[in-house]
C-alpha cells in the first residue's frame, strides 16, 4: 500500500472510532439508565411564541446530615452520578458566583447537559426565554429541543452561552 491510501485508512479508523471530529458536541446516546435518580422534579416548558423546549430535571447536590456530633453535608449520590455522565463528557456548566464554566458550550439539538450552582445560595438560572431556581448547591439536567444561540443567565446577569444545533 501506498502512503496515502495507509494515512486515508488510519484517518478513517479515528473517524470511525471517535467520531467525525466534532469533539464541542455532546453525544445523545444517554439513556435513562445513564441518569436515573428518584428524586428528581422534571420541569418541562414550551413557549408557543419561538417554539423554544426545555426540559428541566433539578436535583439536590449536597444532603444535609445531623449527628450528635453537629450538622454536615454530603454530596449525594445523584450529583456524583451525574459528574461522572456530564463533567467527564464536557456537557456542564458550572455556575459559582453567578459566573458560568466554561463561557459557552456547543451542542446537538436535545443532547442533555448539567448546570450546576455550586453557591450556598439559589439562583435564578435563566436558559433563553425559560428560568429556573436551584437551590444552594442544587443542579439540573437540561435538554434543549431547539437550534438555536441561547443565552444562559444567573440572577438575570449574563453567564454563558450555549449553541443548540441539529
């Protein structure tokens, strides 16, 4: 074989195996076994007026315990679970002083992704015309159904971006 055609046949391996180079897009082949938690409240909203659907499930983050010893808190299961989906997968915004990490995130239209307040304090979390509050240290799992460049907002102020594409 020649070179090229060795370099077309490696190039089509890592194509093939990694994807079609779009490493800024998140996967859909999530499944409900990838993110189950019993405790979640989903929260789904449509506006008629730009079609804009976004389905919401908050969570808790931390759990509050009280021993004999005095009052602590652990992460729960669920925020574990969920770190190890979208923080290793890059699909998370991370939300601490109402400052958003990273500034912006690209995506295929309804790839699920994780905002993530990590205050002691709730914030309104708002994604285009849409807005949620999450609690101190609370988190929710969003999935966006339509294309678009959406702002995300904390409190009303800018905080990031996210790009929804088909």
């Amino acid at each position: 074989m020649t070179k090229p055609t060795l370099f077309l046949l490696a190039a089509a391996a890592v194509t093939l195996t990694m994807g079609a180079g779009c490493a800024k897009f998140g996967s859909n082949n999530q499944t409900n076994s990838d993110y189950n938690s019993p405790s979640y409240v989903a929260v789904t909203s449509t506006d008629a007026s730009d079609e804009l659907a976004v389905t919401a499930a908050i969570e808790p983050g931390v759990e509050v315990i009280k021993t004999s010893t005095g009052t602590f808190t652990a992460v729960t299961k669920s925020y574990a679970t969920a770190l190890g989906i979208y923080a290793k997968s890059g699909l998370r915004f991370q939300f601490s002083k109402c400052s958003g990490t990273p500034g912006s995130l690209y995506i295929k239209q309804g790839v699920k992704f994780m905002i993530d307040n990590r205050d002691n304090t709730s914030h309104q979390i708002g994604i285009g015309p849409k807005t949620y509050t999450l609690g101190a240290y609370n988190f929710a799992i969003v999935s966006v159904q339509k294309a678009g460049s959406y702002n995300i907002t904390c409190d009303g102020g800018g905080a990031a971006h996210v790009t929804v594409e088909k």
